[in-house]
C-alpha cells in the first residue's frame, strides 16, 4: 500500500529543492522533523479533545508551537459551535486499490458532508487541497458522480506562531474533480518513479555481482 501523502511527497518542488540546498539538507530535515511532531502531537490532543479527554500540551515537544495551535482550535471550535455535533469519524483508513488514506476529520449534517484536514503549516499549500480531494475520493467513491452535489473539502490551519486559525472549504465538484485527477497524475508520476528505481536496483546489483 502506499499512502497519499507518499504519492505527494514523491515530486518534489524546485522551491522547497531550492530551500534544502540553501540552508543544508540536514538542516532542512531537522526542520521538518520537527514540523511533522508538532503536526502529530496536535492532532493526538484534537483527537482526545473531540472524545472529551482533557490533556495537557505543556509537557510535549514544542509546547509553545504546540499551545498556539490548540489556542487556535478553542478560536475555531467558539465560532464554530456546530462543527464538533458534525464529526462521524476520526483517522478511518480509507483504501482504493494500493492507496490508503487517515483524514482527520469526516463531517455530516444537513446539506452538508465531507473531509476536513488539520494542518499546522504557515500557510495552506496547493498539495493540501490535492490530498484532501483524494481523500474524499478514498471515503466517499460516489462523491463526484452524486447529483445534486452535496459534498465538501475543507481545511482547518492552525497557525503554531499566532494562535489563530484560518478555515476554507471548496465545495465545486468540478474544482475537487479537478484536484482529484492531479492527483491521479502524482499517482503515475509516483508508480513510473518505483518502477524505475527497481530497474536501477536490478543493474547495480548485477554490476556488483558480476
């Protein structure tokens, strides 16, 4: 199986590239290390948080990056009183085929239905929307296809350094059509790159065997 966050990661752009060599790669893994731990550790105390569970950030890593964003959810979720009452399930593995998927969030209510993401990013990236389209394509097949159209992608950024929150929605099925066919691009870009790796593999090995 491989993950849709795999698949995007797999190309990288010439920014971030451009970003790496300039302040070294180890460097730049160790900024993004601690991006994602931030990013797990919120999503760990949202999740307990939806179930009721009253639990600290003070004690984990990056609490500072950690609280600001925890801040941001209790902005969101006081303007936003109905949102918790619309979430049916948290991180469920979605598969097609070799693709697997945890979004965070999956709502329903009335005239509305759909995939919300967390994210603890500066800034909400085109890749985001590329994900979340596909996992609603992973969590709901008929999505694109239902008439009339009553679905939606949505992300949720918490911002770790101002404790605010900012929350957009696309709710055009030919726009998330659209994000859904990129992403089946990534897809063959991903599987000719495996494919391509394995053949190098195969003449390495039999240049040191032979």
């Amino acid at each position: 199986m491989v993950s849709v966050t795999q698949v995007l990661d797999w190309i990288i752009e010439p920014e971030l590239l451009a970003w790496y060599k300039r302040v070294g790669f180890k460097k730049a893994e160790e900024i993004s290390t601690a991006a994602k731990q931030v990013g797990s550790t919120v999503d760990y105390l949202i999740q307990a948080d939806i179930k009721g569970t009253v639990l600290e950030a003070s004690s984990v890593p990056y609490a500072v990056e950690v609280t600001n964003c925890l801040h941001a959810w209790q902005r969101f979720k006081e303007e936003h009183p109905a949102f918790l009452k619309s979430i049916t399930d948290m991180q469920r593995e979605v598969t097609d085929g070799e693709v697997v998927g945890h979004p965070d969030l999956e709502i329903l209510e009335q005239g509305r239905c759909g995939i919300v993401d967390i994210k603890t990013s500066k800034a909400i990236q085109p890749k985001h929307w590329l994900q979340v389209a596909k996992y609603l394509d992973l969590a709901h097949p008929q999505a694109l296809s239902a008439t009339p159209f009553g679905y939606l992608i949505g992300i949720l950024r918490l911002d770790k350094l101002t404790g605010l929150y900012e929350y957009r929605e696309i709710r055009d099925p030919s726009v998330i059509l659209e994000e859904v066919k990129v992403f089946e691009a990534y897809l063959l870009a991903y599987q000719h790159g495996q494919r391509i790796r394995e053949v190098m593999r195969q003449q390495l090995e039999e240049e040191v065997l032979g």
